[in-house]
C-alpha cells in the first residue's frame, strides 16, 4: 500500500488507518474525536498513520451512521456564467457558515431534465435541505424525488405543484419603475429585450414593464420585443434586430445583466447612443459610454434570506404544519451617465 492512498488509489478507510498503526478501528475513532482515553503511544501512532495515508474522516457517512444530518445543503442554478448567481451563492454560503455547513452547487442550463437529475444527485449525497432557482413550469416531481424530511426553497420563482418557501425580487415594481424612468425621460419607443415568457422573472418584468407604457396610454409594439434570449450571443444579436428595424427605439430595457451587456455590444458595433435600463447592477455599469438605468437589489441577501429559511426548516425552529413562507427582496433605481470628456488641452 502507497502512502496518500487506500487499495488501487481510493481514499484510505478507517480500517487501513489501524492496520498501519496496529490499533483497533476504536482506537482510531476515539483518536480522531479527540478522546483523551487513549494512552500517548496509541495517539502517536494513529496520528502518524492518518498522515502517512492522507486519511480524511467520511463526514456524510459518520453523520449517518450516528444518525445526524450530514450538514450539506444542495443549491441548484440556472447559469453558473451569470455573476448573480455567484452572489446569490455567496450569500447562501455567508449565512450557512456560522452553522458549520457547507453548500454544493451545480448548474442545469435552464434544462427541466438536468434540473431533475441535479437534484436526484443532491438527495443521494443526503443533502439536509436543497435552495433550488427553478427551470420550469412546476416542482411537483420534488414530491417524489425528496425525502419529507429534506426542505426545499426556491429562489426567483415562487415554487408550483409542490408547498415551500421561496424568496423573489419585485418584478414587477422594478421593470415599473426602470420603464417608467424611460418615459419620465421623454421616451416613447422603447425596446424590450427578456427571457423566454416560460421563466418567471421574464414574463413578470414584461408584465411591469407594459403597466407603465399602459398608465401614459402608450402600447407596446411587438415590433419591438424580443423574449427568447439567455445569453450573451442571443442577447446580442436581438439587440441588433430592434437597432436595425426602419424607426427603432430610442430605450431598451432588459431584463438581466446578460441582455443589458448584449444590448451594450450591439449599440457599441453599431456606433449608435441608446438609453439603455436593465435588471442587476454589474460592474462597469458606471463607465459606459450611454445612459444605463440599472434596477438594483441585494442579490447576497437573496441567498441569505434562502439560506435562513431553509436552516429553520432544517433545524425544526418553525412547525412543520407553518404555511409556505414568500420574502420579496426590494429593487432600487440607480441612475449612470457616461462619463464626461476630458477637457481638450489649450
């Protein structure tokens, strides 16, 4: 047996650590829980062993075995490329770490089917609870696929099919309020550029964004909107189609930092100024060259409040009969003017 490794390179057991220090798997037990019932010598021997084999305690299977939960919690997100989503994970990760637990992410591209699979995976690992940012329609195979005793909260779509907590952004209030700074401002061809009307954030800043047009008695033109892009490269590209119809607009609002960024590079190839105003602030946001109207929330404390939620779950510090719980985040309007010119020298 090679140092820093079990049989045929697998994690070294327990059972091999006593081999090597010619203890029982007891001792080594009671050595690695830091029991001082073990005499000097033994102690000195497990250590050396643990350290000549690179041993790591199993956590999952020692909780299980003792029956305790494992102290993992499972997030699943739509697009790990989108800087959200790193601060939504940071906030999940802040709020976890004062109770020793850990977070394990992945990404399922807005696949249903990956999405299922994800959380199969998570619920295999005896995740204790699961934040999950919905890629469909309905949760209801949750029921199925989570034990009663894992929670579930859903970030940025209230859940369907299934009873849990979620926290959500104002939606609507926010594509309100970006779109009627655009009217303030004396715009009235203003462009639209979304997610795919099945992802709840898309169609609800949609629906916010058509209340302000209709309270100045301004009707949409599907001329100009375009629902179907989720990255950059789409994003992009439909930007161009709107600056490219005979009379486009003269403001578009996104709804995310993808299509906002997108919109910016087809403005910026084109050599054109429009307003532009979009859903989550990013940096640079202050250094382009045209007006950005950003709607701005705390996407950390998106996933501190899931994060919250969930551990009162996990921890039993609510009933298990209490109502699924809905915390809306607040949005805020920040307004960026393109840097002024240098002073031309004398």
């Amino acid at each position: 047996m090679r140092a820093g490794a079990g049989r045929g390179g697998d994690p070294a057991t327990i059972r091999e650590v006593a081999t090597l220090a010619g203890v029982s798997t007891m001792t080594v037990s009671r050595v690695l829980r830091g029991s001082p019932s073990v005499t000097p010598a033994n102690r000195e021997r497990v250590e050396a062993a643990v350290k000549a084999l690179a041993y790591r305690p199993n956590v999952v299977a020692r909780s299980l075995r003792q029956g305790r939960r494992t102290g993992t919690v499972g997030l699943v997100v739509t697009n790990l490329a989108n800087p959200f989503y790193a601060r939504l994970a940071l906030g999940i990760e802040a709020e976890l770490s004062t109770g020793d637990r850990r977070v394990m992410i992945t990404n399922t591209g807005g696949d249903v089917d990956r999405e299922r699979a994800a959380v199969r995976d998570l619920t295999d690992r005896r995740v204790d609870g699961l934040v999950l940012v919905p890629a469909g329609h309905s949760q209801a195979y949750l029921g199925d696929e989570l034990p009663p005793s894992v929670p579930v909260v859903t970030v940025g779509r209230p859940p369907t099919g299934i009873d849990a907590d979620c926290v959500l952004v104002d939606d609507v209030g926010g594509a309100h309020a970006a779109t009627r700074a655009l009217l303030a401002a004396g715009h009235r061809r203003i462009g639209f550029l979304g997610n795919p009307p099945s992802v709840y954030t898309g169609s609800e800043r949609y629906r916010g964004f058509c209340a302000a047009l209709d309270e100045v008695g301004v009707t949409p033109d599907e001329a100009y909107v375009r629902r179907a892009q989720q990255d950059l490269a789409s994003a992009e590209r439909a930007a161009g189609e709107l600056l490219s119809l005979p009379v486009p607009p003269t403001a578009i609002l996104c709804t995310n930092n993808r299509n906002t960024i997108g919109a910016y590079r087809a403005l910026r190839r084109r050599g054109v100024s429009v307003t532009i105003a979009g859903f989550d602030d990013f940096e640079l946001a202050d250094v382009l060259s045209v007006p950005v109207t950003i709607v701005a929330y705390d996407a950390d404390e998106l996933g501190r409040r899931a994060a919250r939620l969930l551990v009162e779950r996990i921890d039993g510090a609510v009933d298990a009969g209490t109502p699924p719980r809905r915390i809306v985040v607040p949005t805020t309007i920040v307004e960026h003017l393109p840097p002024a010119a240098p002073d031309s020298p004398q």
